[in-house]
DNA sequence: TATTGTTATACTCTATAACTATA
DNA sequence: TATAGTTATAGAGTATAACAATA
C-alpha cells in the first residue's frame, strides 16, 4: 500500500486505462467467438455505416495503412462477408460492400455489443450508468475523440520506440 | 451518424476502451521521453513498492511469463536502473532491487503520472473528477481489479486468436 | 522431482518501401 | 506526375519449449 505519495491525485487516469483494457479485451473476447478479430468488427461497422467505401478511406477511418487494408479485406472478402467491386468512375478504386452474409454478422455485432456494455456496466445502476457516460463523453470530446468514431485509438505520434538511448542516470 | 440502433445503450463501454487506449498512449509517450517502455516503468513502479521481488514473483504481478522478465530485467540492468542479487536464502532466486539512479527514475515517473492525470481530467471540474473517480473505482471493484495493481490487463483467457476458422455463413 | 532463471525459437501484428495500374 | 491498391520484407513485442543450476 505504498505510504508515500499521501496528496496523490485520483488515479483517475490508470483506472481509465486499465478498465480500457479491460473493455477492450473482453469484447476481444466475444466477437473472436463469432470468428472475428477486433480489427475485423470495426471494418464491418464501418461499411455497415459506409457502404462503397474506397479501402484507401476506410484506411483513413481506421487509422491505419493501406497495406494494412489489403490484407484485413483479403481475409473477411474470403470468408465472404465482404466484396469488393472496381468502382466505375475510378476504376483505381474498389468500392467496399457488406455481403448478406457480412450483414447478418453486423447483426451479431451488435447483438454482441449489447451484452458487453450490459456486462461492463453491471456493477452501477441506472443512475451512474448516466453519470458515467456524461463524463466520458466529456472526456471524449474534451480530447477530439468523435464519439461515434470506432477508429483505432492508441495511434498517436508512433515515435516507434527506438529503445531510445540508455539512461544510465 | 448511423440512422438505425434507436434504443442503443450508453454506449459507455466504448469510450471506456477509447479512453482507455488513449490514456495509455498518452503515458508510453510521456515514459518514452525519459527512456521507458509502458513495461520498463510497470516494473519499476513495483520495485519501488516491493524491493527484493524475485523474477518469478515479479512475472506473477506483472501477469507476464518468466522468460519476459529476463528481457526486461536484462534491459534494466544494462540501462544502471535495476540490480539482481542473488538470494543467499534460495540461491536459485535473484532479489531485484532500485539502483540509486533506478530511484531517481521512479521519482521521474510520478511527476510524469501527476502531469499525465491532470492533462487527461483537464476537460473535468474537480466535483466530475472526484465523480468519474468513484465510478470508475466501483467499476474496477465489481470486475475484480485491484485499484493499485499495476498488472498488464488485456491478459484474459488468451485464446491465442487461431484465426478461428472461416465463416462463410 | 520441482522450481528459478535462461536461451533459442517462433508467431502475431503491423509498418515501410518498392511496384503495377490507372488517372 | 500523382493516387489506389498490392506485394515483399522487416521489425517489435511477446509467447513456448527445452535447458542448467539449485532445491
């Protein structure tokens, strides 16, 4: 129980991370049971929302690089949920659609994202769970997060940590 | 602004792990200016509250694997910040201590924790902070986190994510 | 025989850079 | 020349498994 730090403020800030884990890991957990990566979940909500999306701006939305792109459609266009279609005024572009099937998964998705905030939020009551989610959105908003952006976060800067020089004092 | 989820809950689980992931890149940035890895400083933090933890001890608080710790132990070491000794108890054991400078470290890292908290709350009046505070500190009690464990979360069950087969349905 | 720490290896994730085709 | 998408490659991070020393 650390005696030190006495004024120390509220913690606030590795509760949030941690519980973020937390979040993040167990609704990992749910939609691995439906055969999908959390990388996959956030590509199907987007072209739920976006249909005919370019792979370059789904890119974008996702924070992440093309390249990266590739192979995420590659795998959910094999499991058929997903196609791909040139696009007939640039035919450099595809245009990204859900399939039936990739619809009926978004379906689940969101069966599943039900649950998971139900189990999260358990241990408050109706009352907190308001509470909570103004502050969060506060916080949300505070920082420049779109609140209904499901982009992946934990990206800023990316200094790609050189293990930057020994600090031997 | 997806038309459709009309009742749809809080949506508080999802900022939660937004926030979450924001507020830990926000800290690896702010260690990696002093040369530390989110690890590097996890083990330094419980150094400075448990000194003399073996390596095995420390892998079990970390929720990480023995041969995890030798590399980051290893690190440490070379870096002036940590020493091993051997246990004239258990001569199998290490007993891992702060080095002089390893303690200065430590003190680095709770100014860096101080500014971290208050940058991240800053969108918050101080009754919301001690608000979101409470909240979150319930949450993480009805999920069983330790509020002053510095454990890795994100470490459930593991599934080891087999690419879990297709589901072209 | 069981345990601590170590090494060697492999696997996952994801980024970078060079490339093709369209524009 | 610039952009969308692709491929090949490489790097970081971390786990698994076999191993040596000690108990």
């Amino acid at each position: 129980m650390e005696p030190a730090s006495p004024g120390r403020p509220s913690r606030a800030a590795f509760l949030l991370s941690q519980l973020g884990a937390v979040a993040s890991s167990r609704f990992a957990v749910r939609t691995r049971e439906i055969g999908l990566s959390p990388s996959d979940a956030g590509v199907i909500r987007l072209l739920g929302r976006e249909p005919g999306l370019s792979q370059r701006s789904l890119a974008d939305r996702l924070g992440a690089v093309p390249s990266r792109v590739v192979s995420l459609i590659d795998s959910l266009q094999e499991r058929g949920l997903v196609e791909r279609t040139r696009s007939n005024a640039d035919r450099r572009n595809y245009e990204l659609h859900l399939t039936d099937a990739g619809t009926a998964v978004l379906r689940e998705l969101r069966e599943i994202a039900e649950k998971h905030e139900a189990e999260l939020l358990a241990p408050l009551n109706r009352e907190q769970i308001a509470q909570l989610g103004f502050l969060l959105a506060q916080l949300a908003a505070g920082h420049g997060l779109d609140a209904d952006l499901h982009r992946d976060v934990a990206r800023e800067p990316v200094v790609r940590e050189s293990r930057v020089g020994s600090r031997p004092a």
